[in-house]
C-alpha cells in the first residue's frame, strides 16, 4: 500500500468539507476547520460579508444546515497548490440545492447554482485542516444572440467617445 501524497491529502480533506456540508453533519465541519487560538479562520459565503473566527464561521455553517433541506456539489477544476504547511484548493462548485417547498412535508424544486471557491488549509498534527474558504457566484453567461440585439453604448464604440 502506498501512501498519499500532501497534494492527495489536501484534496481529500477538500472533498470532506462539501461531504459535511451535503450531510449537515455539524460535528464533522468542526473537526475539518483549523483550531488553534493563534490562527484566526476566514469564510465567505456567495453575497455574505467576511466571517473571522471559528465560532462565527462555524455557526454560519450550522445556519446553512438547518435552512437547506437538500444540497449536492458536484466539484470540478480543481486545482491543489501547496506550500511548506500551507495548501490552497481552487474549485467550481456545481450546486444542486433543495428550494423552499411550497406545502409542508413536500420537497422544493431543485435549484442550481455556480460558485467558484478558494479553500486555504494548513497543516496540522492532525492533518490538513480549513483555514479559509471564499465562495463567489459565478454570473450567468450573456447569451451571444441576445448580445447581438443590444444596443450599443458609447463606451463600446471607440467612435463615438468625446475628444
């Protein structure tokens, strides 16, 4: 049996954090972010301000749990960097969430959503844990045809800028 490499344990330990995430397993997100009083943790979720500190950060993640019903995420370009005792994992988050049920005891519609995220892990004595995670939506693309039908506006036509 070989072992794994740093680079395969910092993805290991990514792909634990959307798992925890997908269980609303409270217990096991604790275990995956950095506990040291020295250290202070980061998070940002799409469209909230920066979360610091591991109480903060964790009870957004409690939050999150107990109002989604349903969440997958599908990962991919991933891409590990590491440095000495520091790793930085970029990814695409594709999304599949569960949407507010319109009758009780029924599920919601499902929603999808992409999010681009950097998640900053150090190592610890025991293992690579979360240091940081920073999730931006990703804008939907412009369709070329409706692009096609806008109007120009003077800043895109060189021609018409003021002297």
């Amino acid at each position: 049996m070989t072992s794994l490499t740093d680079s395969e344990r910092v993805a290991l330990a990514n792909t634990a954090l959307y798992e925890a995430m997908e269980q609303g397993d409270h217990g096991a997100m604790s275990r995956l972010w950095l506990d040291d009083p020295d250290t202070e943790v980061s998070c940002v979720h799409p469209g909230w301000p920066v979360l610091r500190g591991r109480g903060e950060v964790l009870r957004s993640y409690a939050l999150i749990m107990a109002n989604t019903d349903y969440i997958q995420f599908f990962l991919t370009d991933v891409e590990v960097s590491i440095m000495s005792d520091t790793a930085m994992v970029t990814c695409t988050e594709n999304i599949l969430s569960g949407a507010p049920a319109e009758e009780e005891g029924q599920l919601g519609p499902l929603v999808g959503q992409l999010v681009v995220a950097t998640n900053a892990f150090r190592r610890t004595e025991d293992g690579w844990k979360v240091w940081a995670h920073h999730g931006s939506p990703v804008l939907a693309e412009q369709d070329e045809n409706n692009a096609a039908a806008e109007p120009e506006g003077p800043d895109d036509d060189p021609d018409q800028l003021l002297p």
